[in-house]
C-alpha cells in the first residue's frame, strides 16, 4: 500500500465521514468534562460512567427490545454513578481523584461482573440480540456528491453529539444554573456572598457529567457495535479529560481538542494498512495529548511572564513621572 | 436616631484573639464616617460582623432602631447594607454586567437570561450615579479602578443604601481615587450612606464628615472631621503603647553586612510594589522596617530571602548579589528568614518538630553521615532545641499542628537562630502568638543582635519596631521615606507621619544615615 | 475507653476495619443475588486461597506483585504527586526483563541481574517524560502518565508481536523464559527442607523474589524515612512551599520521587515475565493498573504496611479466582469490593478520623485559575 493509496484515503469522503463518527465517542465524555470542571468538581470517573452507560444500553435494549427506552436507562444509569461520585466527595469529603478511581474500579469490574452473572460471557455480549439506534439519513444533503455522506447517514447519537455542544454552550451561557456554574468554579466565595448554594450546583454539574459521559457509552455499545465489550471505552473518558484540560473551560476549544484527538484515532485506523504497525499508529491520540498539554503549558507560562513584562516597563513610566 | 448602632460589640476568636473589645460605633445617615486604625486594630473585623460574614461574640446591632442579627452576608443584603471587599468578590471571566447581576439575572420570557437587560441595568445604574464602566467588559481585563466601581454597582443593584468600603484606595491611583470620590459624592447626594475604612488620613480630612478610630480592637473615639486635623487622628491611631519594655545592651555596630540598591519588584499583576528601595544593614544592630502592610515589606522580604524574583537592583551580602538566587545559595550564605506567615512558609504542620526543625540542615553532619540520615541526632538536636527555646511540648516527634501559635513560632525562631546566621531577615515575627511567646521572641532576637548579628525586622507593630530597633526607617508605597538612626529618639507620632505618607526625608537627608 | 477510642492510631486502624468489614459485607450481599450457590460461592471467595498449596502460591504470587506496585505509589505519594503510569512501566519492564532473560548469550549469573537491571532502565526512562512536564512546565502528571500507560501498552504489543512473537503459538506471547533464568522457589536448598521444597517447587511459582520484595520493603521504608533524599520527598509533600523556602529543590525532588519509583515497578514487571508467566504475553498485566493506589491507600501510604495490605488484596484477588472456578461468580466481584473499600477509607467525614493520605495537589489547584484540570 502506497503513501499515495493513504494519503488519498485521508482526503477521501470516506474518511472524512468516519472521523465524524469517531469523534462521536470523545465528544460525549469531553461535553460532560467539561460542565464539571466548569462548576470547580471535575470528573474523574468518565471512563467507568461510559462503561454504565454502554452497558445498561444493551441490557435493556436487549430485554425490553425498545431502543429509546435504552437510551433513557442508559443516561439514568450515568447520573446515578455521577451522584455516586457527588455524594462520596461533597458529602464525604472523598478526594475528588480517589474517589473517580474507585468508580472507575467499580464500573470496570462491575459491568464484567454483571455480564457474566446476566448472560455468562465475559467478553462481550455479542450472544445478546441487543439494539442499535438508527443512522440519520437527511434528504437532499444525503445526494449531494463528496459532502452528502459526510453530513448524513450518522447514527443518531453522533447528530446528538454536535448538538450537545450547542445545548451545552447555552447552558453555560444564557441560563441562570450554568452560570452560577461557572461562577463556583472560579471564585466560590464570590458565588457565596451572592446567595448561590455551591454544593447544590456542583451536584447538578456532575449529574449532567454522568448524563453525557453515558450518552459517549452508548454511542459505543449501540452505533460503533452493536455490543457491550469490556472496557470498551478503550481511555476515551481519559481523553475527555485531557480534552477538557486543553479547552479553557469553553465548549468550542474543547470540541477542537476532542476532534483533534478523534481525528488521530481515524488516522490510525486509515494508516493500518501502510507498513507502519497498527500499535504506534494507534499511539498517535494519546501522544497528541501529551504534546498538547507539554504546548498548552509552555503557551501559559509565556503569556504570563510577557503580561509581567509589559507591566513593569509601563509602570516604570507611570511611576517615573509621579515621581516628578 | 443613627441609622446604624454597633453596642458593645465583641469578638473573641477560637484561639484567644480578641479582635474587638466592647466596641460602640454608630453611623448617621447620608454622611460619609471613615473608620481608621492600623493592621489589627479591629476595623475590618467589625465591618465584616456589620455585613454578616462574622457573627460577634457578643453586643447588638440596630439599624434605625430594630435589633437585627446576620447569620449571613444575605441577611445583611436584605437589610440594604453592601460591601465592597479590599479582596475584590468578582468572576474574572464573566463581563461587567454579569458581575453585577450575578445570582440575581433578569430573565427572558424563555427562561434564558436576558443579556440586553444585564447591560441596559448596568447603564442605567452607572448613569445615575456617576460610576463609569463598561457593561460588556471582561473584568479580567479592567483595571483596578473600574473593577472597584463594578463592585459598587453590585451592591447598588441589590438596592443597598449603606455601603461599606474596605480600603478602596488601596489599590488605586490618584486619579481614580478622585474619580472615587466623585462617586462617592454622587451617591451620598441620592440618600446613600457610605463607611469608609482606610488607614490613608490626607482622604479622610478629604471625604469624610466623621472619623472614628479604633487601637487594638479597641474603640478610640469619635470625632467630626473638620475638628481634627491629621497628626492628631494619626496619634490617635497610633498611641502611646509601651508594651514590653526591652531592656537592650548598648549597640555594638559593627561592619556592613547587607547592601540593598535600587530594589524594584513588580508583581505579576503588573503593579509596582517596590520602587527602588535602597538601605544598608550592620552588623550587631537591628534595622527595623515601620511601614502599614501593603505598602511593599512582604515583597521586599521575599525577594531578598530568594522566594521571589526581584525586577531590578541589588542586594549584595558577602559582597555578593543574593537576588534572584535560590533559597538555599541564600541560606548557604548565613541569611535566616524567619517568614512573616509561618503556616504557609515557615512550618509543615502535619509533620513532626523535629523534622520541621532540620529543613535546612537536614543534609549537614552529624544529622546526615554519607548515605543515611541519623535520626536519634536529630533527636538530640530536636530536644536540645526544644529546651534552649522554651517550646511548650512533651514531645518533639509530635506534629507541629499539636502546637499552639507561640510555640509553633518559636519552632520556626529557634531553627533559624540556631542556624548561626550572619544575617537574620525576621517578618511580623510576634504576630498572632501569646504574650509570653512574643516576650521570648523579642528577648531572643535582641540576644542574637547583640552577640552580632544583623538583624532587619520587618512589623506592622510600630511599638515592636520602636523598643527592639536601633535604626528605623519607614516604607511607604515601595520607597523608604524616611530613615531614624536612633530609634530611642524617635516618636509615634513622627514616625505615623513617614509611615502614612505624610511626609518625607529628601534623599540626601537619609543617605547620610542609611 | 474514650481515650482509647481518641487515639489516631487506634481511629485509623478501626477505620480501615470497618470499611474491609463492610466492603466484604457488600460483596457477599451481592453474591446472595447473583448466584445461584451463593454460600459455595462466598465460601470459596472467603477460604479457597488456603485451600491447597497451588492456591496458596498464586495467593503469595499475586501479593508480591501488589508490594512493589504499592511501594512504587508509595513513593510518589508521599511527595503529593499523582504519578499512575505504574502499568506502563510495569509491562515494558516485563518486556525487557524477559527479552534480556532470553536473548541475551551470557550465563545466567550476569543474564539475571542483566534482566532486571534492564527493567529498571527501561522503566525509569518512560516516566523521565511525565515527571520533567510536571515538575518544569506544571503539566498535569495524571493525565501524561494515564496517556503514556496506554502508549505502553501499544508499545509492548507492538514489540511482541514484532520481534519476539513465537512462530505457532496459540496467542500473542513469546519464547519461555529459559531454564536457567527462571526464578528458583524461595525455599532455601536445605537438607530438612527437601520436601517442603519440592512440594512448593511443583505446586507454585513462589520464587525468591520473596526476599527481593521484603528488601524492596526495607529499602523503601529506608529510603523514604532514613535518608535525606526521603526528607526531600516527604517535605515537598508536606508543604512543597515550605520545602522551598527551607531551601529544597523542589523540581529536581518532583522529578526524582517519580523516577525512583519506576525502580520498584520494575521489581513488579521482572516478578510477572521470570516467575509467574515466565515468557512475555498479551495481557499479562492485566488488572493491576490501579491496584498500587488501592495497597498505598490501605497502608496508610507506609511501605511497612504494604506488605500486609499487599497480602491482603492478594488472597482476595487469589480467592475471586478460585471463586470463579467453583461456583456461577466471576472474579471481577473482587473489584467491586475493592471499589467500596476504597470509597469507604477515603470518604473523610464518614469516619472521622484525622489521617490524610492523599490530598488534593495544591499545584493543580494553582492551576485552577488557568483553566486547566481541576
């Protein structure tokens, strides 16, 4: 296989049309890292609230055959392990980061747990006649040549994806809760003296977390496949996180980041079949995120000391002439 | 009838700090009352219980007659009293008109905020009362000035018509101090009432109809402003306090041990704190730094202890420039610092004495012998330690959290004095302790001045300044105004007048002295 | 009574009962669910480690892998860093160890010290990345060293599946290891012994690394606690301001905790490929990605109690096995117990008790205001 064979994939609708999909997954846990850390209660337990969310998808696809009625139990079961998370380091005290583990502990052994004692497999439930969710295909957009496929034909959940940026972004913006979030996450005394109830924000703030992170699960378990495998979210809610620390805090940059990422993914997918081995190329989402962090950092430190420079040489002047 | 009646008001802190004693204060309303009084002395703490983030130990508050009680700043909101903190309570990120309509957003019929009306609110209140700002500004990006008035306007918004201002000019130029003031104006001519705290006396005489000053928690008095003038409120402020009298040996001055030239430091917020400072240090006496906090002593100490690094100048030891050194080429050197907040520098609370005893000569023999440390030496050093200072404890492997203040203090003395120090940097070293600790303290540092070494005490208490130094000078706003090379000739008032700005040595008068 | 119930030492202990009591609890309430032989199930959970000599093997086995993991989290810890690319380093070890224990044309007296010197190299140079961003441009550690794990992972296939995958094997492994760089048992090779020894010798993989763990125990504990690189870390971890201002790199300190501990999950990546796998395969260091923050939080983050908490979730991690052999629970109910024990110990205001372990970095709270993770 050539570079010229890749390199014309790349730039194929094909491909263009999988990144889509493949930022699907990322986006979900990033959108929900992102509500958290934006209210000052990041979420470190994204990766185990997909694992829930794709897996109560399944099941309860699988048993009561209804798609929709799936999706409901599988963002119930994301909130529900979110507020596990809110309960053990509000209420308890937990620290944050220990707590997240012990969730992802538990979801990690708890959903191969369950699989087994269900259906006794632990691999993945491919036995089970679970559901997907429908691809969206949009009249008109779907025929027109190169851009058609790229925008249509989706499952649902990757339309779902690109509008929860949106719904998020207004949420943080014009309605009265996400701001109150942000404000608590920036200077919860301020938020204080205003009469805002931290606590009952940083709760709402990670429910919506575990919202969204289930969502990423289910975009797994019920679109990419159509199963639930163990630790099938493969460290995407890890690079929600990495996405959200590389996203200031605002949906558009950390829909960059996620994309950025997912793009890598679909890269490697699309370079396994040139010569260069599956497994470094399968590296290249986690390196970018390193790189990305090691940029951002060298970025902040420059800008502050620049800000510091600048001030000291206008101040200099100002206090030169006072001092006259 | 006052509009506000502050009776008999105390408050005791947990740990023993009797921050206001059976204090009276009252405020008629639409005047403009400053409250003045040094670091300590009670001001802050008092209007804090006034806007309900304290509760006082004891004493009522009455506003136009009816007893209230705050259990919290929205208690107080509800009564219509606004603050406006010295520590700005502002969302960096949000724009002007969200600060201002934070908690409380106007709604759309949608139930999205209304973004229109959060700015036509803020013109609308910035008209009528003169307080220029920007609604769609980021406050990240504003300067202090109008991020003040934003505050104001915050208040406003919740229909306050008592506003108190911790220090607001602390961080302004002059003119925004003037635009302030116009503010002020304005808003006392719509029926507002304003308390004023400040420690700067040229606005007091300026702005204010009233002034009450208060000394160590305790209420002074209260007089009309146009009956004072401003050394007196300055004496008023700063008292005749003989507090321990130290009995000091004659000075024994020896050589020039530390030079300090031309120190700049400006902060990261781009604001000039130091502004060329410039004094010499000798050995066997102790150079006391007067000055109101604020006005630069914490940064000059970090930067010459190698905590920060210094934009400018000189500060040679040795003959050598420490600035911009590490900590430990700085220690290496024999300067000891003992730093003025001991919980965040000068101690590890939740480790043991004696380990906290040996961070700087954890790796010296006979504590470290090649490839192991020898902890029954660090016993013995710990307990020689203990006993030499007098440090209140049966153990020294407990932690120094089991400590109270004073002895968590003297642990952070005691290490650094033991260090054998050629020059000793020693900040607000009897704040916060007990009197017996803060005796021991003083007894200990003219001790080591006596025996030679030189010691620059930095303290936002002037009597501590005035019976343990022999040389002061005076720091006000990043610059030495004014150098005393005999302490003992010195007066609180003369000294309050340097310290507040009020006057100033030209600098060939303090170069002969320095 | 009361004083004794004031103790902190006393407090800390009853804690950590409690919450093993309930965790256990929660475990066996579980299994009475979703088994159908809940009793057999549970019993082979609680006793089966001890039941036969193999199982008491896997049981040392498994803990002595969770003592260098625990002593390596440990270390970093005890400096208040969130270091967790213990996996990373912990398969690439593996896979050094065993490549040199292979490959390498010596007699096994210089091979087998060669092998592990191997993985420890290795294993320090892959966390040299993580710990200089952290330590000089304040880069969150925690997310570097989760993306470098998962790189690891990729890597170790990758050089497995490359260069020393087994021509007609059934799986993704390698040769095995040879003979005579296979650790021998523990027992000693003493005339009285003999029988002993010949039955741990046929039954169970335990292998002198026994005696690596226990002095990897005193060394770290020394180590930490004995010498002025140890003040260093634990001063940066009491108060990193404080440290600084004592005069301590505080940097070169940062960097330094987290390279020291790559020596120990060497140990553990040396310990999986000679001993218990003895040859390099897929997946062999599944399950023990976070299990040395699991041991360190148990321990009370004090090497000396690494090798009790180590045994500990060893024979439950050895009894989950036998469980699943012998009755409808599968293994990762072991986690799940895990998972609430964990939450139980550090829930701080539901036994209040004074002890913290791990708090959260004042450095990523600095880093609060850039906007970065919190």
């Amino acid at each position: 296989m050539t570079l010229d064979f890749v390199l014309r994939g790349i730039f194929s609708t094909f491909f263009l049309a999988s990144v889509i999909r493949i930022c699907t997954p990322i986006i979900f846990p990033s959108m929900g890292g992102l509500v958290a850390a934006a209210a000052g209660v990041s979420n470190m337990a994204l990766e185990g609230i997909m694992l829930w969310g794709a897996f109560t998808g399944v099941f309860v696809s699988a048993y009561t055959g209804n798609v929709w009625l799936a999706v409901l139990a599988g963002c119930l079961a994301g909130i529900l392990v979110a507020l596990l998370l809110a309960v053990a380091h509000l209420q308890f005290g937990s620290d944050r980061f220990l707590a997240g583990l012990a969730v992802n502990l538990f979801s990690s052994g708890g959903t191969v747990f369950l699989m087994y004692s269900l259906i006794g497999e632990k691999g993945n439930t491919s036995t089970l006649a679970s559901l997907s969710v429908p691809n969206v295909v949009i009249p008109f957009i779907h025929d027109i040549p190169v851009l058609g496929p790229i925008l249509s034909g989706h499952p649902v959940f990757t339309y779902i994806a690109f509008f929860s940026v949106w719904v998020i972004y207004i949420l943080m913006y014009r309605t009265r809760l996400g701001v109150h979030m942000r404000a608590v996450g920036e200077n919860p005394a301020a938020a204080t003296t205003l009469g805002i109830n931290v606590h009952r924000v940083q709760y709402i703030a990670l429910a919506i977390s575990g919202f969204f992170a289930a969502l990423g699960g289910m975009s797994l378990s019920m679109a990419y496949l159509q199963m639930f495998q163990r630790e099938m979210a493969a460290g995407r809610g890890w690079i929600g996180i990495a996405a959200v620390n590389l996203g200031a805090l605002r949906p558009i940059p950390t829909l960059i980041a996620a994309m950025v990422f997912g793009f890598a993914d679909a890269l490697a997918n699309q370079l396994g079949s040139l010569n260069i081995p599956s497994q470094l190329v399968q590296s290249i989402p986690y390196a970018t995120t390193v790189i990305g962090l090691a940029v951002y950092s060298i970025q902040q430190r420059r800008v502050a000391i620049e800000r510091q420079k600048k001030y000291a040489s206008a101040h200099y002047e100002e206090a030169a002439s006072e001092a006259e | 009838m006052p509009l506000i009646e502050m009776k008999n008001i105390s408050k005791i802190y947990d740990n023993g700090v009797v921050a206001n004693d059976h204090v009276n204060f009252s405020v008629e309303k639409g005047e403009i009352h400053a409250l003045v009084g040094e670091n300590g002395a009670g001001k802050s703490t008092l209007m804090k219980i006034l806007y309900g983030i304290e509760q006082p130990t004891e004493g009522q508050i009455l506003i136009n007659g009816k007893e209230v009680s705050f259990r919290s700043s929205l208690d107080a909101i509800d009564e219509k009293i606004g603050m406006v903190h010295q520590n700005f309570m502002l969302i960096p990120s949000f724009s002007v008109a969200d600060n201002i309509v934070l908690g409380n957003e106007p709604l759309q019929t949608n139930k999205l905020i209304d973004k229109k009306r959060s700015v036509e609110i803020t013109e609308e209140l910035s008209k009528t009362y003169g307080l220029n700002v920007i609604p769609e500004a980021i406050v990240d990006s504003i300067n202090v000035g109008m991020r003040q008035r934003v505050e104001i306007i915050k208040m406003l918004y919740r229909e306050a018509e008592i506003l108190i201002m911790d220090e607001p000019t602390a961080v302004l130029t002059p003119q925004e101090t003037q635009d302030l003031f116009n503010a002020i104006h304005k808003l006392v001519e719509q029926g507002k009432t304003v308390i004023f705290i400040t420690h700067k006396l040229r606005e007091v005489k300026e702005i204010s109809d009233r002034v009450t000053v208060m000394r160590l928690g305790k209420m002074i008095g209260t007089v009309d402003t146009k009956d004072v003038t401003r050394e007196q409120i300055a004496n008023m402020m700063v008292g005749r306090e003989v507090f321990l009298d130290i009995t000091k040996p004659k000075i024994n001055r020896g050589q020039k041990r530390m030079t300090v030239k031309d120190l700049t430091y400006v902060s990261e917020t781009g604001t000039p704190v130091l502004r060329g400072v410039n004094f010499n240090l000798y050995s066997g006496e102790v150079l006391g730094i007067a000055g109101v906090e604020g006005n630069g002593q914490t940064e000059l100490v970090e930067v010459i202890t190698g905590l920060k690094s210094a934009t400018g100048g000189e500060v040679l030891v040795h003959e050598k420039n420490i600035l911009n050194r590490t900590p430990r080429e700085i220690r290496m050197m024999k300067v000891a610092h003992i730093p003025e907040d001991r919980l965040t520098n000068g101690v590890a609370v939740n480790a043991s004495i004696e380990e906290n005893l040996i961070v700087d000569r954890y790796f010296k023999k006979p504590l470290n012998k090649g490839l192991l440390m020898d902890y029954k030496e660090v016993n013995k050093h710990s307990d020689a330690l203990i006993k030499q200072f007098s440090i209140k404890t049966p153990d020294g492997k407990l932690p120094v959290s089991s400590l109270s203040g004073g002895n968590m203090q003297k642990v952070v003395v005691a290490r650094e004095l033991s260090s054998d120090p050629y020059v000793l940097i020693a900040s607000q070293p009897t704040r916060g302790i007990d009197v017996g600790a803060t005796e021991y303290i003083r007894e200990q540092l003219v001790k080591y001045r006596t025996d030679g070494v030189a010691v620059l005490l930095v303290s936002a208490d002037l009597s501590e300044v005035m019976s343990l130094s022999d040389r002061i000078v005076t720091l006000y706003e990043g610059k030495i105004t004014g150098v005393f090379p005999d302490a003992s000739k010195a007066t609180e008032e003369e000294l309050g007048l340097y310290m507040l700005g009020l006057k100033e040595q030209t600098a060939e008068e303090m170069e002969k002295v320095l | 009574m009361k004083k004794f119930f004031d103790s902190k030492n006393v407090r800390s202990f009853l804690r950590i009962v409690l919450a093993l009591t309930i965790g256990l609890t929660f475990g066996f309430v579980i299994t009475l669910i979703v088994s159908d032989e809940p009793m057999v199930a549970y019993k082979a959970f609680l006793f089966g480690p001890l039941s036969q000599l193999n199982r008491i093997g896997d049981w040392l086995e498994e803990s002595l892998t969770l003592i260098f993991l625990g002593l390596a989290i440990t270390i970093v810890f005890s400096a208040k860093q969130f270091y967790i690319g213990l996996e990373g380093q912990m398969i690439l070890s593996a896979l050094a160890t065993g490549a040199v224990a292979i490959y390498m044309p010596a007699p096994p007296i210089i091979r087998v010290p060669l092998a592990f010197l191997a993985g420890m190299v290795v294993a320090v140079l892959w966390a040299l990345i993580p710990a200089l961003l952290k330590a000089y441009l304040g880069a969150s550690e925690l997310v570097t060293s989760l993306m470098f794990n998962t790189m690891a992972l990729r890597l170790f296939e990758f050089l497995l599946r490359t260069y020393l995958q087994l021509p007609n094997a059934n799986g993704i492994m390698s040769e095995r290891v040879p003979e005579d760089a296979r650790l021998r048992t523990f027992i000693p090779n003493l005339p009285f012994l003999e029988e002993t020894r010949n039955a741990w010798s046929k039954a169970t993989n335990v292998s002198w690394m026994v005696y690596v763990a226990i002095g990897a125990v005193l060394l770290a504990y020394i180590l930490l606690y004995k010498t002025k690189f140890g003040y260093e870390i634990r001063a940066v971890g009491a108060n990193a301001k404080f440290a600084k201002y004592g005069g301590i790199n505080v940097k070169r300190t940062i960097v330094a905790s987290i390279l020291v501990s790559g020596v120990f999950s060497a140990l553990a990546g040396s310990h999986l490929v000679l001993a218990i796998t003895e040859r390099i395969v897929q997946g062999m260091a599944f399950g023990f990605g976070f299990e040395g923050i699991n041991i360190s939080i148990l321990s009370g983050n004090n090497p000396l109690g690494v090798p009790i908490a180590s045994l500990f979730y060893g024979y439950l991690r050895a009894g989950s096995d036998v469980m699943e052999r012998a009755s409808d629970v599968s293994r990762e109910l072991v986690f799940v117990v895990q998972a609430a024990v964990l939450l139980l110990l550090t829930a701080e205001r539901l036994l209040p008790v004074v002890q913290q372990v791990v708090t959260t970095d004042e450095e990523e709270a600095a880093q609060l205001e850039k906007g970065s993770v919190k």
